[in-house]
C-alpha cells in the first residue's frame, strides 16, 4: 500500500470541517427527552440488618420494598427495593450516614439510583423527611437516563412521593 495514500488531503480535511459545522456529524447524536415523573412509593417490608455488635454500627444495613403507584393508595404498576448501609457514624453529633441504593422497576423499564443521607443515629426517616439521589443508568424505556430521584415522606410515614428528574438519551 502506498504510504501517500493514508495522508489526508487538505480537501478531504476541508470538506469534514463543513460536514461538522453544519451538523452533518452532530446531527447523528441521538437527542436528549427531559422527562418529570411522579409516583408514590408505599413501604411494604422493612428490615433492618444489625450482623455487628448490638446498635448502629459501620455495615448495619436497611432494607426496605416498597410498592409503586401513580397516586397514593392507587393501584401497584411497579415495584421498589433500597437498600440502606451505615458508612459512617458520629456519636457525638447523633448523626449516621448512609450509603443508599435504590431500584425501582417500572412500567417499560427500570431506573437505578444511588446517594448517601443522614439521619439520626438509628432512626429511619419520619414523615416531612426528604432527600435526592443520583439517577445513576436504567433498562427498558429509561435505558441511559440520568438526573435525580427526590423524595418526601408523606404524613402516613409508610408513602413517599417520588419525583424523577430524568435526561434521557
């Protein structure tokens, strides 16, 4: 093979210059959909896993599965399951510090969420309480979303309103 033959001509740079700045290449890229859902999410089971000394301890975990509907009290579509894991605890200021993870499967897909929360040492959260997480990936109809997942404890203390902030490619 000739060696000149793998060397861009200046024509060949020109032209994709063009191709590029008038979108020809850019154009290829899928587009974004900006998407607001809400539902609300019923605590169905609550678990605490305590495989340390008895009392809050790094690795204590909560889990909890929650049902999904599109209104409180509505008819299940879907499903939830978090997963929270003491990282951190400070008995001096009361206070523990939680990785979470957060599954939801929805109707035509999944969304996957992960954050980290504070709460009262050993508590779980009460009604009022509300946090944001990082919409980290999902499945289905939300494969390659990101944005966030906020949460409000209603006064029941069982139902959480869920609000997804969602950038979907």
């Amino acid at each position: 093979m000739n060696a000149r033959a793998l060397v861009p001509t200046a024509a060949a740079l020109v032209a994709l210059g063009v191709m590029v700045s008038n979108g020809a290449v850019a154009s290829a890229a899928p587009k974004a959909a900006e998407v607001t859902l809400v539902m609300y999410s019923e605590t169905v089971g609550f678990f605490n896993v305590d495989s340390n000394a008895p009392g809050i301890d790094h690795g204590d975990l909560f889990h909890r599965e929650l049902s999904l509907s599109r209104t409180p009290g509505g008819p299940v579509v879907g499903v939830a399951y978090s997963q929270a894991e003491v990282i951190s605890h400070s008995p001096e200021n009361d206070v523990d510090v939680r990785r979470v993870t957060v599954e939801d499967r929805l109707p035509k897909g999944q969304l996957f969420m992960m954050g980290v929360t504070e709460l009262k040492r050993g508590t779980t959260p009460a009604p009022g309480w509300t946090d944001t997480y990082a919409v980290i990936g999902g499945t289905g109809k939300y494969a390659g979303a990101r944005g966030t997942q906020s949460l409000l404890l209603l006064p029941d203390g069982k139902t959480f309103k869920v609000t997804w902030r969602l950038t979907i490619l």
